[in-house]
C-alpha cells in the first residue's frame, strides 16, 4: 500500500530542499521554518524492509529458545553514571545524553545492551541467566547510512550469566552464533576467536611496556582494516614502541589458523606460565566447540581485539567472507567477568555476544530484491462488488471472514468501479475475491475467484468460509464444487480457533 | 533461569541505600558513587512479564494483520520542530529533549507514535496506508508505576492514512479496536464515540465564546474523574463561563447511549446546520459500525473530548468496565486530517487509535499469576548423564538435539549428580531428559524419561530424534516402543525444516 522510495533519507532531504516539484504549494513550504526529515544517522523503515527485519529477528530468536534463553527488556535510557567509562575512551564519547529538564537525574541512552545487562542483574539481584534482548542501541558516530552505520540501530544480544565450570557457556556461545548465522542463510562467514589474556601474555613476552597496553591494543584492532606496515609505523612512531619490540608483537598477531592447528603452534612457541590460564581456556573451548559441532567456520586469529574496555577472557568476532578476504564485522561478544561487580553486587561471570541487525540486514534485503513479487501486506481475500451500492453488504462479508480469521479487504468507496477492486486486490497479493451482485444476493449465492488462475466459481452463499478455510490450511487454490473441497463445521471452528489463539496461558 | 522481585524498582532503589546485607561489600559499595536502578518512571521487564507481553503483541498483530495492515518504523527520537506544538499546551510540556552535543539538529524523545506517522508520510511522499506501528514512547509525566503511568512505555497504533469514502476508514477503525480488545480476553471494555465538530457545534449552540473553546474543552474532558458540579464549577469560576451557558453545555455533554439511540436524540433535538457535517458523519459511522457487526461495546458519549490538538472529526476511547462504571483508559484515537499537511506535504486525511499496552498488561498480568505453573523457558528436553566425565557426550547430545531443531540444555557443569541435573530440569520446565551413563553409550542405548510422568524408556541412540520428533510433533507424553510411535525418516525431515524455516522468501 506505501511507495518504498529508493534513495535513503540522506539524499531525500537534500532533493526536498532544491526540487520545488509542485508550485503550487511553494507558499506553505516557504511557511515551514524546519525540515521534514528523520535526525542524522536515523531512518524510516518501510513496510517491506520492516517485513524482512522481523523475519531475521524471528529465526533470530528460534535459535536463542532452542538454547533455553529467556527475554528481558530493560530501558532506552540509563542514569548517565551506569554508562560512563565501560567503553573505553573512544566509546565513550559517543554517548548521547539527555538534556537536564529539571529532573534531577543525568540520563544517557544506551550505547549497546551489555551495560544495562549487567545493571539489570546487579539491580534485581538475579544471580544466573540465560537471555536474549533486541532493542536498539544509540552512538553520535559519523554515520554511513549505506554502510550500514547508523547513529540507532538494532543489536540482538545473547548472554549467560552465572557460575559454570569453565568455558562451557562460552562454547555454546560459539555454538549459537554459528546456528545464528547459518540459520540466517547470509553466506559465508567466519567466527574469530581469542583470548584477552593470550594477548596480555604476548604483549608481556614482546616487551611491550604496561603502560602502552591500551595504545598497542587499539593500533593491533586495525589490523582487519590497514597492512601489518602500517601498523608498526603507527606503534613505532605515534606510539613510541621500540621497533624490536613492535617487529615481534608482529611474529605473534600475524599468526591465524584452524583452532586446533593454531592451538598447537602456539603450544610449541611454549609462551610459558603467563599465557598458561588463557591457553587452558582456549584448549576445553575448541574442545567443547568440537563437541557441539561448531569448530568448521571458527578460525584462532591472533589479531582479534575488540575494543571495549570490559572484556575478560576469550573474544569472538564473526565476519563475512568473500572468497578468501574477510569483510565486515557481523557480530562480536566475549566474556566479562568483572562489569556485574562494578555495580556493587556479586562479582557474576557473564560471556555474550551481539549481532549488528543492519549490516545482517543488508545482505538480507539485496537477497530479497531479487526475489519476484513480494507482497507488503499478507491479506488472502478481497471482497469486491459487480454492482452499485453494495458497501454495506461488502462490509458484512469482511465482517463474516475477519470473525473466523481470515485476512481480508475491500476498497474504501461507497461505489467502486469492478475493474478498479481487482485491480486493488492483484497489487495487495490477494490470493482470492468474494465476488457479487445484486442477483447473487437475491439467489443466496456468491462467486469465489481465483486470482491469480483467474478461474472462478460461483457458490451458495453458505458456503463460502467453508469453501476459503478448505483452501487456507491445505493451502489449495484449486476451485471445484467437489464436497471433500469444502471444510467441515469442526474443521471451521478449530480454524477459528488458531487464528485467534492468544497464548498467554500455555 | 531468574528470579523475579514482588517489589518494584522504587522500593528496590530505597532498600538499597538502607538495607546493607552484606557487610563484607561495604566497601565497595562506598566507592559506588551511584544508585544502580533504571531512571524514575522507567522499568526492568522480567522474562515472564516479557513472555506475557510478546503474546498480546502477537495478539494486537495478528488482528492488525488481518485487516490488510503493514508496519513501520520510525527513530525514537525527532527533531524537535517536528514534536513542538502538536500536543496542546499540557502535552508540550512533557517532551524529553536531548541534549546538544554540537550535533546541529535539536532532538526530542517521542512522545507518541501518531506525529512521527505524520512526519513519516511528509518525508517519504506516502499517499495511502494502513499501517501499524509497535514502540516505546517517551513522556516526563509523573510516574505511578503500580497505575501503569511510566515515562517509558509501549503503544501499539493502528491508523488509516489516504484519501476515502466518508466514514469507511472510521468504521473499520472501529471494528478493529473492537477485536483487538476481545481478542486479549481482558474482560469488559467499551468504546466511546464523539466527534469534535459536534462538541464545536453544540459549544455554539451553548453560546460558549469562540476563544473560550480550549479551557472548556479542558474542563469537559475531566468528567470521566470528577462530577458535573465540579466541572460546573471550574468553567465559571475558573474559566470566566456565564452560569446560564455552562449549564447548557452540561445538558448536552452528560448525554451518552447506545449510539443508534443517541443519534436519534440529537436528531431530535434539531441542531441545525451548525452540526450537519458532524451528524452525517455520525450517521455514516454508526451504519457502518453495524454491518462490521461492532456496535455492542461501542457507546456515544458526548462528554468524550481526547485532549490531543491535532483530532479533527470522530473520536474514540476505550475504558474497561466494572459493574456500569468505566475505570481507566485502555485505547484512544480519532480523526486528524491536517496533521501531516502541516509537514508541507499534500494534505492527507488519517484515522487510527492507539493501544496503550501497559494498562493491557496490567490487567493480563494480573490473570497471568493466577495460572499455575509457568515456566519462562521453552527447553523441550534436558540432556543429563549419570556418571562422571560424560561432558563431552552430553554436548554431543546437545548438537544433535539443536540440529533438527529441538529445544534443548545440559547442566553447564563437567561433573553434575543426576539429583542436580533433574532437579534444573525440573525448574526449566522440560518434558522429556535424555539420561545415559557408560554401560548405555557402550550398548549404543539411551533412557528417554517422561518427566511429568517420571516413566522412562531405553531405546536404541538412533531411534532418540525419532521417538522425540514423534512426541514434540503429537503433543504426546507417552513413552513405547511401539514402532508407530517413532517419526519416520520423511517426518523428521519436515520437522526440522519446520523448526529452522527462515522466511524471509515465501
């Protein structure tokens, strides 16, 4: 029923102010002091593209639940002080704040849904969980609308939180995230797996002083992005490491590979008591991973640091692959242990991950704008007239199939033209028309078309939801005045009841 | 998996400053310079409150759905030209403002999901649509959470926008509100109808002065809380009203009936040409109403204001109903066919209400805790060894369990006792466990236990996805080793492409 415009909001707002298309209404458009657009880094979302993201968050979601998870919600926005200082220095910065209305609380929106979860625990005392949350997030970043970087965007996060022996909860996080990417069928990808305290220990063994850890992290995070040359360089003469030391940092970060080949190679560089925690993690996670059948798209890659200040232990990133070359980070998590306890309660172990719905989200919709006809609106029946006023009788058709469930419209005008409501019902996808005139009306009768055969048939009005209910669940388009085609009382009547069931019960 | 506290988030936040359980964390509940709660008027959904709440959203959707709806999405936040001055002057008020950044856009917090639907047709020159839109809006009302008042809450709106025959979009607006608040099963409700024009025209006829309106219409609009000598009284020794007229406003305004009953009151009462338009309307709607088979609940009340500035014809509002008398607002909406003219946009005439969900929920939670047992997982099968060092095989278990889809978990312990491994069973919910020990996995056996039942089965490892796919597919329980009584080959197939369908293409 909506025009789906193909330029985004950017290029719209400009075209709005230079192309005065219709005259006429220049005066009131001159009256108007504002823009009519959505805030930088923020879109509309339009019905199709709608239909598309709450498909993903469903199979999303299946894979969360076939793990045991449950769902929480907490708000959009948090005391400003929950927030502040868990991302880092770079993170931190792009908060948005709420302004000061005389209320007495600093507010900021949140920046991603792993803070809040760990505020959600400390506050409501919950001591282990399983939980999934969607929700969107909020950064004042440079926005890159067709790269899929938006200033609100959606995550959907999965953490476990709680005792456990160690590093399983962390495989099965492996595990989802492997389900959750195969199941989204967006092609090939590769989770990255490594260890925060692997990285320390190399760092330790290259001679990288403590301080500098952070500065050296954050120059090793761009490896995915710029050449290992250009990272020395940067180690080297912004960040004032000595080059023997950055050369050998190098030896290491440079070094990916299948989990148990990688394992192996860095069991003969025998890294010694410093790496020994993070290499006992590493070895029952690829051995759990192995397990759980999730090792195949899993590669060890040294370089992996991701950003954030409060992981603990073992980090993934999952990547999009085209042929060899990794593109674009799809998803990321780790574990951390101590943001729990910074709220004042129990320390709780916690590991997780997000996935980036938008960059997910724009495979998905280049997939989907190849498929043929898709439809906005999922309405099977579009009840129409052949003769004058006949809105009321119309109306109580809609009446009769809208009370047993079925999807159903008719067109807004007290006198449609027959063409004009066919044609209505071919864009909307109808799969089906009620048909009739004054003569069927008199005769009790109705005509049931096919519209997409076109064939049509014309029956006693009294048939006609047992008619459309036989050909709604056996998913039938075949017309015939065959009495098996017709659904019987029971049949209706159960029909009724799973399209209205309400659920909150069982 | 959690635990869910009785008290809200304000008892919590005071208990916390006061109540130092643990005296060993003082100290660093001393460096905590910070509550850890979520801001006033805002609120953690705990799983099961989430369960509940995602059902009656699947509820209001599948009735959207079912009239030809699509949905939406827009930012959270607006620019703040866009919100400013839309809501008359208490609702302007309640804005939440961001704060500025150096971003260059002033930007405010929604403060309901109708003038960002306005804003979205100006924007992306959307002509016609019947859409719904599901989201968190945003006000700094003063908060009574255990009312359902909070700063942060969910509406799910429904609205008409495009050019139609008179009343039609109205009627159906009707009919929908009408079966979304029978289908949530929320007890008795009924839908007020009045239209501005009508309450314009009989201001007219009452002799109310033209600049008088909006503090009139102020005092009209509190008769569902208070009498008609309060109101009497705040119109002339408040407002400056003639007794005389405010008398005959009271006349007509504490008028309500059926609605065909009511029409014909005012009919009788001979307007005059004053209220033409708007009794044609009315006259139109009702005839509608009728034949969409949704006049029961509905009533004309001629006191009903709705507060909002932007209604332009019929307005609607839905109380729940104790006994005769109406307690609290659950649904409201009307007609604004200039709104998204106002946007400079062609003038595009919309009809839509809006489902205020926390009020909903306050009534189905309140039903919800009487059911018995409810569990906040949905783990079909708990996969348990009874000896030791049987982690690996339990993960095993697990992968092929998710792999056809299967709800499953495992105690994520290497060495758990049975008693530990049932008793978490138990809490989750689980119908069925998968239990071996080494004697089974040598004779290639496992025990499939009912837990309901507490009957169990060994059975050959191979006929485990059978005998489960058979069970989760028949809703049974019961445990045999009759050979009907397991899938076949075909049926698992379809079983988990059942469980992993994605979509997205179809």
């Amino acid at each position: 029923m909506s025009t789906e415009p193909i330029t985004n909001n950017e290029v719209k707002e400009v075209s709005q102010q230079n192309t005065p298309k219709q005259p006429k209404k220049e005066t009131k458009k001159e009256q108007l002091k504002f823009l009519v657009k959505t805030p930088k880094g923020t879109r509309d979302y339009f019905p199709k593209t709608m239909n598309a993201r709450e498909t993903a968050i469903q199979t999303i979601t299946r894979c969360f639940r076939r793990h045991g998870a449950v769902t929480i919600d907490t708000p959009v926005f948090e005391l400003k002080d929950i927030l502040t200082s868990k991302y880092g220095e770079e993170g931190g910065k792009l908060i948005y704040d709420l302004a000061d209305q005389g209320e007495g609380e600093k507010l900021s929106m949140r920046y991603d849904l792993t803070v809040p979860f760990a505020r959600y625990l400390a506050t409501n005392g919950v001591k282990k969980i399983k939980r999934y949350q969607i929700g969107k997030v909020y950064r004042r970043d440079q926005p890159y609308m067709t790269r899929g970087r938006q200033r609100e965007f959606c995550q959907c996060d999965f953490d476990i939180a709680g005792e456990y022996d160690p590093m399983i909860p962390d495989a099965e996080i492996v595990s989802i995230l492997n389900e959750v990417l195969t199941d989204l069928e967006i092609g090939t990808f590769r989770i990255k797996i490594n260890h925060r305290k692997l990285l320390d220990a190399i760092f330790v063994l290259a001679g990288v002083p403590r301080e500098k850890f952070p500065a050296i992290f954050s120059a090793v995070d761009k490896l995915d992005k710029v050449s290992w040359e250009d990272v020395e360089k940067e180690m080297v003469e912004v960040k004032g490491l000595d080059r023997a030391v950055a050369q050998k940092v190098g030896e290491y970060v440079k070094m990916h590979d299948k989990p148990k080949a990688m394992y192996q190679k860095l069991v003969d560089m025998k890294l010694g008591e410093t790496a020994k925690d993070a290499m006992n993690d590493m070895k029952l996670l690829i051995e759990y991973c192995d397990a759980l059948g999730c090792l195949d798209n899993v590669e060890f890659d040294m370089s992996l640091v991701r950003g954030l200040d409060y992981y603990t232990g073992v980090i993934f990133e999952a990547v999009m692959v085209v042929g060899n070359t990794s593109v674009g980070s799809i998803a990321g998590g780790g574990r951390y242990d101590n943001l729990v306890g910074i709220f004042g309660a129990n320390k709780i172990p916690c590991v997780g991950f997000s996935v980036g719905l938008e960059r997910i989200m724009i495979i998905l919709e280049e997939k989907l704008s190849k498929s043929s006809k898709l439809h906005e609106a999922q309405t099977e029946v579009f009840v129409a007239s052949v003769d004058k006023n006949r809105l009321i009788n119309r109306l109580q058709y809609l009446n009769r199939l809208w009370e047993v469930g079925i999807y159903a419209e008719t067109l807004q005008r007290v006198n449609p033209k027959i063409k004009q409501e066919l044609r209505d019902a071919d864009e909307i996808g109808c799969r089906f028309a009620v048909i009739f005139g004054g003569s069927e009306l008199e005769e009790k009768k109705v005509v049931l078309k096919n519209l997409i055969t076109q064939k049509q048939l014309t029956i006693d009005d009294d048939k006609l939801i047992p008619a459309l209910v036989y050909r709604l669940t056996h998913k039938d388009t075949y017309l015939t005045e065959d009495p098996e085609m017709f659904a019987t009382e029971e049949e209706v009547k159960q029909f009724k009841q799973v399209r209205h069931q309400l659920n909150v019960f069982n």
